[in-house]
C-alpha cells in the first residue's frame, strides 16, 4: 500500500471526505521511536471530536485518535474487479432478496420488513435499500418493534466492500447498540463454466419442490412446517437437485430416497432469475465428502439454468465455512461484497 509522495508519509483526508472510500495508516498503540503501523481501507464514516471512524468491508467499525494517523488518501469507491459478469449492489441485492422470499412482507420506506416464522436470517431481517421515511433512531425503533411483535428477534440486513453498499449505515447501526452478529459472502461467476465442471450428473434428480428426503438432508431447520416450505419454493424458478444415498455410502443411479428411506447423500437449490442463477443449501452427508457430489449437484442446476436463458451465477456462502470457500474457488467465484446481520445488543 503506497501513501509516499516524494518520500514523505501524508494525511490526505480531511472531514470532508466523510462518504467516501479511504486508505489510512496509523501508529500502534504503542507509539515511540520503533511504533508499528496498521492500514485500513474502508469508508470513512465519521470524523468527530479528534475521532476518525472507518467501515471496512468487514462492516465493524474501525475507530481511530486523529493523531496516530500518519497517512491517508481517499482511493476509488470499490475495487476493479478482475473475473465474473458485471454487476451492481443494487440489481444483485434485489435478485438475493427474491431468492428468499418472505411469508409476511411489509414497507417501512423504502425498506422492507420480511418474516417467516424465524427460518433463515435472510427471510426474517429488515432489507434497507434506500430512506426509510423516518431519522434512523425512529427507523431502527420500528424495525425492533415490528419482529417483537411476531415474537422474533429484530435483523437488519446490510452490505459492505462494493460501490454503493451500506458501510455508513453499520456505522449508524453500531452507534444506536446495533452488533454484527453473522457476515457472509456474495460471490457471483460465469454460469457455463459452472455448468461445464467436469462431474458426473447421471445420478441427480432434479425437481421442482422438495420432498421428503431432500428436507431429510436439509439441515437448517428442526420442523419443515409450512413457512419453511414456502420460503424454499419461493422464487421466479426455483429447482432442486438430490442425490440418492446408496447403503454402502457410494451415490449410484437411484432417483432419490423415498418416505421413511435413508437421507439423500447430497442436495442443492437453485433458483433461475432472468440473467442470475442463484445457489444455496448445497449439502452432502459427511460420509459422502469428498466424491465430487457437490460439483455434480452445481453442475446440473447450472446446465438447468442455462437452459433457462442465465448466464451468471451468485451465491452466498459464511466466511468461516473454509470447505465451501475452497470448492466455490475453483469454480470461479469471485467475492462481490459482504453482507451481515446486526441484532440490537
């Protein structure tokens, strides 16, 4: 990270860049003659009584004393990006959005309240893209009153690390006792090289709901009561893929387990949205790992979506599941930005 200009370290960033996206470089706490240095780089979202505070893409605050600042410049909003379509926070957070779709949806704004009966964070947070109607303070009172009064806990759901994310907004949220509680990954790519994976498709059953034995292998709820079932199959159009368990843990030919019959070795979800393919709950039994049924399970939903006139892909995967990073690597996802889930302290 280059801050010389003829040689000499410069803060370059005043009050006034407050909104836009910098590079800054501090003195540890430390200080004295040998003080260590750290970098930040993220948007500048406030810089009050001698304090600085940045929002990287992490979406935590960075708060910094003006005077352990020793560098700083203002760089471009978000980074070029080297791989993938072309996409803009604004069209990938409504395509996101409509993968997930509510039981219960109400405005507030330009915002949007979402509830399903507590199934997946993504379909029971607020989505605040644009003004609410209200100062912030009254907004985030009538969001946590709104999900009390469904007996849920109240989210809001916001973005950071691209142009036009919502790094000011994590700010505010951190100042009103808002916390961070979950952060994942968008990561989009081509859709024909996903498509195009070398993987054997033979055994994945593709279908239009999910049966039993597909909710067998799901793992992210106890009871698949009603509001699970429609927030699965909502969408423009939505597929899922299985993979049938065979006894001695090899997947073989087998159009998918049955009522009462061995959980599926391996499933997945895909739902087709004009130009995006979306990917989500790909899950394989640990004793099925490591055979490329994941691979095959993506690449018979992609084949499907291409067929269906897609020819990007997006995908969201929890920064701490290293196996799925790994796998989407290869594939040829490259991260968009972040978004997270903050719950009042």
């Amino acid at each position: 990270m280059e801050f010389t200009m003829g040689g000499r370290l410069e803060v370059r960033i005043t009050p006034a860049d407050v909104g836009k996206r910098v590079s800054v470089r501090r003195r540890s706490a430390r200080g004295g003659a040998g003080a260590e240095f750290t970098d930040t780089v993220g948007v500048l979202t406030s810089w009050d009584d001698g304090v600085v505070a940045i929002t990287p893409k992490s979406g935590e605050s960075v708060h910094i004393v003006e005077s352990a600042l020793v560098a700083g410049k203002v760089v471009p909003a978000a980074p070029a990006r080297r791989r993938g379509p072309a996409a803009s926070f604004a069209e990938l957070a409504a395509v996101t959005a409509r993968a997930w779709q509510p039981v219960e949806s109400e405005p507030l704004g330009e915002w949007r309240l979402r509830a399903a009966g507590g199934f997946t964070r993504r379909a029971n947070s607020a989505l605040p893209l644009g003004d609410p109607g209200l100062p912030l303070g009254e907004a985030f009172g009538r969001v946590e009153r709104w999900y009390e009064e469904r007996g849920l806990p109240p989210y809001i759901q916001t973005a950071t690390g691209a142009e036009g994310t919502q790094e000011a907004l994590c700010a505010e949220l951190e100042r009103h006792g808002w916390r961070r509680e979950v952060t994942a990954e968008v990561r989009i790519a081509a859709l024909a090289p996903v498509g195009d994976l070398d993987a054997d498709v033979s055994a994945v059953r593709l279908s239009r709901a999910p049966d039993e034995a597909w909710l067998s292998r799901y793992q992210r709820f106890s009871t698949p009561g009603p509001h699970v079932l429609r927030v699965l199959g909502g969408g423009p159009s939505v597929w899922f893929a299985t993979v049938a368990g065979a006894g001695d843990g090899v997947a073989g030919g087998e159009t998918g387990g049955g009522p009462g019959g061995a959980a599926p070795a391996a499933i997945g979800r895909c739902v087709v949205d004009g130009r995006w393919a979306g990917f989500m709950a790909v899950e394989v039994a640990p004793e099925h790992r490591r055979r490329g049924l994941a691979t095959s399970v993506m690449a018979a939903l992609a084949r499907q979506a291409l067929e269906e006139g897609a020819s990007a892909a997006w995908l969201q995967v929890e920064e701490d599941n290293e196996g799925a990073r790994a796998l989407y690597d290869g594939m040829g996802f490259a991260a968009h930005h972040r978004y997270h889930h903050f719950r009042p302290a």
